[in-house]
C-alpha cells in the first residue's frame, strides 16, 4: 500500500511538471502567466496521479496504462468533471 502512496505522489509530481514543462516551453519570456488555464492544469496532475495508480495496482507499466483505454477514459473525465466544478 506505501508503495502504491509513493507511485501516486511521484506521478502526480511527473504530471505537474509535464504540464509546466508543456506550457512555458510555447510561451515568450514576458507575461509568462497570461492565458494559463487551470482548468486543463488539473486534469493533467490527477490525471497523471490515477494512471500512476492504476499502473502501480495493476503491475503494468505507465506508458501501458497511458495508452489504454484507461488513459484516455481518465483524462476525458476529468476534463469534463472540472469543466462543470470550474
């Protein structure tokens, strides 16, 4: 079960970074914050958290879990669900 908290932080923590990553790689250096979208920041951090789950539960690898059925069913969730709250 620790290992499964440990496998959910860290993917959650690959998440954020990719999304960060992903983002200021295609902005210019002035207003750097200007058109962020929290609403597709999230999605990506829980997102990354559950698939890091599901991969640890299930003994497969991320990219398996990422690029099944289960990814693609996660994200589309999400992004619907904080789209409602938000």
């Amino acid at each position: 079960m620790e290992d499964l908290l440990v496998t959910v932080a860290w993917s959650a923590i690959a998440g954020a970074g990719y999304g960060l990553v992903g983002y200021f790689k295609n902005k210019k250096q002035e207003n750097l914050f200007e058109g962020f979208d929290i609403n597709t920041f999230i999605p990506t951090i829980v997102g990354s958290a559950v698939i890091g789950g599901g991969a640890a539960y299930s003994g497969v690898t991320y990219d398996v879990m990422s690029a099944s059925m289960f990814g693609v069913v996660v994200y589309q969730f999400l992004r619907k669900a904080v789209k409602a709250i938000f």
